[in-house]
C-alpha cells in the first residue's frame, strides 16, 4: 500500500481592495501565486528584489512595467526583472498566476 501525502492548503488573503492572493506552492527557490481581480482593482505601484513571471489566466489589464504600459488578456505574460516597479490595473475581472523567485516570504 502506498501512502499518500495531501498538498499544504494555503489561505487566501485580502492583497489590495478588490484583490484576493493565495499562495498556490511554494519552495524557498520559487513560489505560485494567484492574485483575483474585482474589474477596476488596482495593484499599486511597488518593486521587490524577486524575479517575478505574470501570466493572465483570465481578465484584461492595463499593467505597467519600468514606465511602460501593457494591455494584457488572457494567455498573454510577462516577465519584471529584480527591482523594476510595476503595478495594473483590472479592465475585466480576471486572475492572474504570479511566479516569483526566490520565494515572497513576506507572503507566507
């Protein structure tokens, strides 16, 4: 008989007003994230040492990078480098799955 081992479950949480985030895996090297978008919620403007991956699973948003502006949609994404500021802002309600390495302890 083999045993089998259940995955953590992590909580989700209040990230901004009208953004839901949970950790979905996470490894000190990297970490999935989800982060749920009500239409027009904004994640502000912020950097981090991390390397981050966003890929819109589904939803438009008008993300900026490093001072440039992006109309994303579903399947579409994009990589922000260590320290670059970034942000967005929902046009349709959407999701969007973030990788980050290393790991967002701040998030844990």
């Amino acid at each position: 008989m083999t045993q089998t081992d259940s995955l953590p479950e992590f909580p989700v949480r209040r990230a901004d007003p009208g953004v839901e985030r949970q950790v979905l895996s996470e490894d000190p090297a990297l970490m999935v994230v989800s982060f749920r978008f009500e239409k027009g919620a904004v994640g502000a403007p912020h950097s981090h040492p991390h390397v981050q991956s966003t890929y819109v699973a589904r939803g438009i948003f008008e993300f900026q990078r490093g001072g440039r502006t992006y109309l994303l949609k579903a399947g579409d994404s994009l990589i922000v480098p260590s320290g670059v500021e970034h942000g967005c802002r929902c046009l349709e309600a959407g999701e969007l799955i973030d990788g980050f390495t290393p790991r967002r302890e701040d998030f844990l």
